[in-house]
C-alpha cells in the first residue's frame, strides 16, 4: 500500500482579495475607465454600459471607501461632480495594462 499525500495548495490571500474586488461585477471597468482621466457619473454610465445608477453609485462608494477613487465637487453655478483616481488607484495602471495586452492577445472577443 502506498501512501500517496498531496500538498495542499491555496491562492495567495492578497491575490484572492484583489480578484474578489476587482472581479465584482462593474469595478474592474469603472477603474479602466477613470484610466482616461476624471469622468461624471453620467460620463461614466455611458462608457460602463448597462448599469443601473444605484449600482453605479454603489460601485463607486465601494472603490472610494479602497481609497481608489475619489469624488470630487467643484463649485459653482453649476456644481458639478466628478470621480478620479486617486494615488492608490493609479497604482494599478500598469497591473491593468499588462492585463489588457493579454486580454486581447489571448482572449476572443
């Protein structure tokens, strides 16, 4: 009888942590497009696509509380609202880079 064991593997917790976050449904795009620079809200529920504002809303309250994104409020008349990265959120530039370029060399669309 032999005895055969197997090492237990696991994804390294702070990778798990990121996929959790960025993987949820609408993050992942609202970051790549802050990529661009800042966006309103509508500026950004065009360039998302289909989502519904109170999800757009609560999507980015979440990336603001990561302290990814910030709102910010210029005053006026008009007041207008914007969203940006911050500091922490331009960090992952190049992480979304390389995943882009390997999107779309390994990927079909």
């Amino acid at each position: 009888m032999s005895d055969t064991r197997h090492e237990d593997r696991a994804c390294s917790a702070a990778l798990a942590r990121a996929f959790g976050f960025l993987g949820k449904r609408w993050n992942g795009m609202i970051l790549a497009t802050l990529l661009e620079g800042p966006a309103g809200f509508a500026e950004l529920r065009r360039a998302v696509g289909k989502v519904h504002d109170s999800v757009l809303s609560e999507r980015l309250n979440e990336l603001g509380s990561a302290g990814l994104v910030e709102r910010v409020v210029a005053e006026g008349p008009p007041l207008a609202v914007s969203y940006r990265l911050t500091e922490r959120g331009q960090a992952l530039l190049p992480a979304l880079r390389e995943l882009t370029t390997w999107a779309e060399a390994n990927l079909p669309e």
